[in-house]
C-alpha cells in the first residue's frame, strides 16, 4: 500500500510540472514521441523490416551471449526507482548543455542509418536520453539519473566479441589445471580440451564456456553493486577493475566442478544439464561472493585495527610489568 501511495505522489509530482511548465513539457513529449518512433517503429535493418530495438531485441538470445541485456531495463527502472527521493527533491532547473549530449546522441543515429550499424545508434541512445534530462530538468538531476543512463550501453549486441576472447578459454584452462592438481584429479589438456590421464571422458572449453557471456554479466552486476553500496569513487573503480577476476574465478570453479563430476564418473551429466545450469548454481554464487569478500576487505579499517592492536600490546605490556 505504501509503495503504490509513493507511486501515486511521484505521478502527482509529474502531472504538477506539466502544468508549470507547459512548454517543457511539450518538449518532453515530442522528444519522447521521436526518440520511440525513431528507435522502435521505422524500420531501417534487417533490409528495412526491423526497427532497432526489434533487431537488438532479436539478439539477446543464448546463441549470442546476450541474454543478460533484458535485464536492463528492469535494472533501469529499479534505479530510477531506487533514487526517487533525490530526484524528487532535486532542483529542477533545465540546461542547454543537454543540447550538446542531445546533438551527440542524433549524431550517432544518423550515422548508424547511413553506414547501417545499429550498434552505433544504440550506443548514442544514453547520449540522447542524458540530454534530454539535462535540458528539461537539469544538472541536478542528470547527475542523480547519470549511472541508471549509463548501463543502458550493457544493451549493445556484442556481436563477434567471444571470438577475439580465446586467451580467456587459456586462462580459465590453466586455473582448472591447478584446481584439478589440488585436488588430486588427473587431466592434461590439448588446445583447449580437457581430458583425464586414466578415463575416456573430456571436455571441451568453446569460446561460450570461456565466460564471455558471464564476464559482460558480473561486470554489469559489479555496476551496480557500487553504485547502490560504495560512496568513494577510488574504491567503485577499484571493485569494478577486479570484476574482471570474479568472472574468471567463478567460471573456473564452474568448469572445475564439472571436471570433478566427470572424474568420478557422471561425464554424461556433468557435460550435460548440468552444464547448462551450472552458470546458475555455480558461477554467480562464487563470483558474487569473490565481489563481496574483496569489497569488505577494502573496507576494512586497516590502520584503526593496527592503532587498536598496538594499544591493546601496550596496554598487556605495561600489566605485565
């Protein structure tokens, strides 16, 4: 009940601007109208049958890695939400920089329509919304709708990205390989196949398994993590820069699992369904604890724990004395 009185106050809030501000409003309105028309409705790929957002919509699919990406408007919305204090209580004062961001944003669309690349028109679509925020309302509330704008860009179609990832299938390889040693699990490898010294299973590590998909993923979950949890910037670069490892030791715990499940004879399963849900089971409940473990270690107060230890080591010494 609560939440839909909020909802109610923030549409109150809305319908109240519009009538302050009937020309604002007017322009919030057309721009939006373009921007879904332009966006959502004419059709310029795919031989002129497909929209861009039909045909970006058409590829986040498994096949392609991209699943993750409709996930991002909900993501969008819950931040919106999320923040709907601040850009409540926000100063609402429009700025013609937007223009700039606006005019970017349109540079992108022109130039994806006349080379054909959708790729491009959708990664100046946050230059155009972030404008159009900018210009209506203003800097202040820009600021606050900037990171939300921003992890639209994790909806872009990665296209032929795996296949310039094979030195990730290699680095994975090597971790099961120590993993495996460890424990005491037997396995050489060729390229990238992975076969057991006695037994007559194996697996290979395509390019989908060298966690491409799961890397763009952890990366954009790690986004997110900062952005809600940490409040100084040094550490959200830090914890996003060794989102990179979390992927790669939450997909080499996967592998290194399905290796164990081959080794004491379930090869069938272990390449099979479980493969295909282990990413689920295995690879976020490992990278997401790598996330929060590393974040709690640069949160430590490392220098009061040493002031507090030294005290304590004084305060012992002169007891015993």
């Amino acid at each position: 009940m609560e939440q839909i009185k909020q909802l109610g106050s923030l549409l109150q809030d809305f319908l109240g601007w519009v009538r302050r501000r009937p020309a604002q409003a007017f322009l919030f309105f057309a721009a939006t109208g373009t921007v879904v028309y332009f966006f959502g409705f004419l059709p310029l790929y795919a031989n002129h049958s497909q929209p861009i957002w039909e045909w970006a919509w058409l590829r986040f699919l498994p096949q392609y890695n991209q699943e993750h990406s409709k996930l991002i408007p909900f993501a969008v919305l819950f931040l919106l939400w999320y923040h709907r204090g601040a850009i409540r209580e926000a100063r609402k004062e429009g700025s013609n920089l937007g223009l700039i961001f606006v005019a970017l944003g349109l540079l992108f669309y022109l130039v994806a329509a006349r080379a054909f690349q959708p790729r491009v028109a959708l990664f100046g679509f946050p230059f155009l919304i972030y404008g159009m925020v900018l210009y209506l309302w203003g800097r202040e509330v820009a600021r606050i709708v900037r990171f939300p704008i921003a992890l639209l860009l994790f909806m872009i179609p990665l296209g032929a990205l795996e296949q310039m990832t094979f030195r990730l299938q290699f680095i994975i390889i090597e971790f099961v390989k120590v993993l495996s040693g460890l424990c005491g699990v037997a396995i050489y490898t060729v390229g990238t196949s992975i076969r057991p010294v006695h037994g007559d299973w194996g697996f290979e590590i395509a390019e989908g398994c060298s966690g491409i998909r799961s890397l763009i993923a952890m990366v954009m979950l790690t986004a997110i993590y900062v952005h809600l949890c940490e409040k100084k910037v040094w550490k959200k670069v830090t914890i996003l820069a060794a989102s990179v490892l979390f992927a790669i030791v939450g997909n080499a715990g996967r592998i290194f699992t399905i290796i164990v499940l081959g080794h004491f004879g379930f090869a069938e399963f272990a390449g099979g369904i479980y493969h295909d849900w282990a990413s689920q089971l295995i690879f976020f409940p490992i990278a997401l604890l790598c996330m929060l473990g590393f974040s709690k270690l640069l949160n430590i107060d490392y220098l009061g724990w040493f002031s507090r230890k030294t005290v304590k080591g004084k305060e012992a010494a002169a007891h015993d004395a």
